[in-house]
C-alpha cells in the first residue's frame, strides 16, 4: 500500500494563492486575518485531511501538552474512577493523557517510566505496583524538572507530593466499628505488601485493638494479593480457626466479597456468626447480600485533585511542595454485613 502524502499548510496555501504566513495565521485563528479567509482556510484544510504538526510545534515550546498516568491495573473499579477523575481535569486544560498500567510488576513500572520520559511528557502521575520498593526510576523525571506526583499507593520521600487518605485512621474505625458490634477475634485480610496503604490499614487494625485491650494475635492476619480468589482461599484458612472469629476486615471490598461468599456456602451466617468490613466501595459492596459496609475511598476526587496539583504547577497557578501530603476525606458506610447492633447509624464522615 502506497502511503498518502502528508498535506501541509503549503499545499493549502497553493490550493487556495495565498501566503503561506496566512494559512499559519488562520489556522491559529488569529484575527489578523479576515473571518472570512479563515473559514476558508479552515475549510480547505478539512477538506484535504491536513493535521496540525502540534508535537513538533510543543517541542520547540519545550512542552507537548502530554500528561502520563501510570496505575497498577485498570480493571479496578476504584482505579477506573481515579482516571475518570483526571481525564476530567486534564482534557478541560487542553492537556492529552498517555495511561500505561504496571499490572502490579515493578519491572513494568519501570518499564513505563521510561517509556513517559522518552514520550516527553510534562507531568507524570503514579500509583505504584505492590512489590515497588523504591524510587529511584523516577530521578530521570526529577533531573529534568518533569513534576511527578504520586496517588493512593506511595512511599514516602521528601522529593515528592503524595496524595491519599489517612488509611490507618480509617482502618482504626472500620476494626473499631467490629469492636463495637460485640467483635473479639478480628481478622484482618490484607496484602504482603510494604507500600504505604496495606502497611498504614494493618496499623490502624493493630491500634484499634490495643486502644479496647485486645491482644493482637499475627496468626489473625492474612496475607496474599486481595483478590476475589484470595478472599475465597483466605476463607478456607477462617474456616480451620478454633474458636471461629467473629469479625473480619479485609483491605479491599473484592477480596471481602470472596471470603463472605464462601464463608456463607460453608454455612457461616453473616453477620451473626461473623461480621464483615471491606475498603474502597467498589460496586461489587452493594450488590453481595448482605450489603458490605465499607469506607468509601474517593477515587473521583482523588482523580481531580492529583490532576488539579499537577497543572496548576505546570501553568505556574502554584508550585508543587515536595514535602506536601494531600490527605482527602473518606467515608466510612455502614450496611448489614458487620451490624450485629442495628441501632448504629449507616454513614460517618472523616478527613
């Protein structure tokens, strides 16, 4: 196949014996020219399929009008909404996004960085994969003055912002709201992972505990990647306790959803025999019978904030603070999966 020959705005200006200086000019919708001309000019140029050469015209402007999104994975509901957050933010500011998901690899991080560095992207935001243990892949953003800001899964370092919600303050009340409910022998289902938001909801677990005297036991805690199926094989561990635990908090709704419903096909009533906590409100929480009480985790605006941060640096609005922590409110929503006491109320606000 023959490739069709690029049109350029001196095939434009010859199509229609003008300069080309006002091709430039029109197509920039300068009012130097003439409305008219420039409905002609803008015309024409649909007409024989002319792009505009906007990267090589953002490259001598040092920009490309490019934001990079590096998530963990993209079929996650939670995930899903933090793009739809920021593409929100981002396309309203006329900027383009380029999304590349590390599927919980390191090494694609990695990968990926690399990728949005030789991509020249202005401004990269990251949710980090669960075995990333440092930052050391992103100095070539850092070198070059690229902001990068990093959202939900962080490590801490004084180089960069991060934003998220205080995990161990949420997780204290979810294991908390168990305690209340008459709950004794809690287990907590959480990742083998050190990033900041498995680690921050094992301590709010381990505080709520020592704060109503309640020896924390390793054994009540299970580790493994919070999936569907880890909810599932986590219940097969539960079901081997003796006694019986009669609260569970699990890190994630998904793998909650797993381990309810198998508990309940083994003939475990829930929440009679075992109350249940999930985290983020995925979908999935309102739809398992009983409803999942959950915090809601606000992906949306965590989508929009991180996005906001960013180009507000980029367009010199304000500067982004390395030592800046962006903490967002949560809700914490009670349903009938952990209410042994029905008498609490359904929804608490945090921040």
């Amino acid at each position: 196949m023959i490739k069709e020959k690029e049109v350029t705005i001196y095939d434009i200006a010859e199509k229609l014996k003008v300069s080309i200086a006002t091709v430039s000019r029109a197509l920039k919708d300068d009012p130097v020219v003439n409305i008219k001309t420039r409905k002609k000019i803008f015309a024409m140029a649909e007409e024989m399929n002319y792009r505009s050469n906007s990267f090589a015209r953002n490259l001598r402007n040092s920009r490309t009008e490019t934001i990079g999104v590096i998530v963990p994975k993209l079929n996650s509901s939670f995930m899903s909404s933090v793009i739809a957050g920021i593409e929100n933010i981002v396309n309203s500011a006329g900027y383009h996004l380029i999304i590349s998901q590390s599927s919980e690899d390191v090494k694609k991080e990695i990968a990926s960085a690399k990728t949005m560095f030789n991509n020249r992207v202005d401004g990269l935001l990251v949710s980090l994969a669960f075995d990333t243990a440092d930052l050391s892949h992103f100095d070539i953003f850092s070198k070059k003055n690229i902001p990068v800001i990093f959202f939900d899964r962080v490590i801490d370092n004084p180089h960069y912002t991060n934003i998220l919600i205080d995990n161990k303050k949420a997780a204290k009340q979810a294991t908390e709201h168990l305690i209340s409910q008459g709950c004794k022998r809690i287990v907590h289902i959480t990742a083998a992972s050190k990033l900041n938001v498995y680690e921050e909801r094992l301590n709010g677990y381990k505080e709520a505990l020592a704060a109503h005297k309640i020896k924390f036991d390793k054994n009540n805690v299970i580790t493994g990647n919070l999936s569907f199926e880890d909810g599932e094989a986590a219940a097969q561990l539960i079901l081997k306790m003796k006694p019986l635990p009669d609260g569970i908090f699990v890190a994630n709704d998904n793998c909650a959803v797993g381990c309810m419903l198998a508990l309940k096909q083994a003939g475990i009533r829930i929440p009679a025999d075992i109350a249940f906590v999930g985290f983020n409100n995925d979908p999935v929480s309102k739809v398992v019978e009983p409803n999942l009480t959950t915090i809601n985790y606000p992906g949306y605006e965590m989508g929009e904030v991180a996005a906001q941060t960013l180009i507000n640096h980029l367009t010199g609005t304000s500067t982004i603070h390395a030592t800046n922590t962006i903490i967002l409110r949560w809700e914490f929503l009670i349903r009938a999966s952990s209410q042994k006491n029905k008498k609490q109320g359904q929804k608490q606000k945090n921040e």
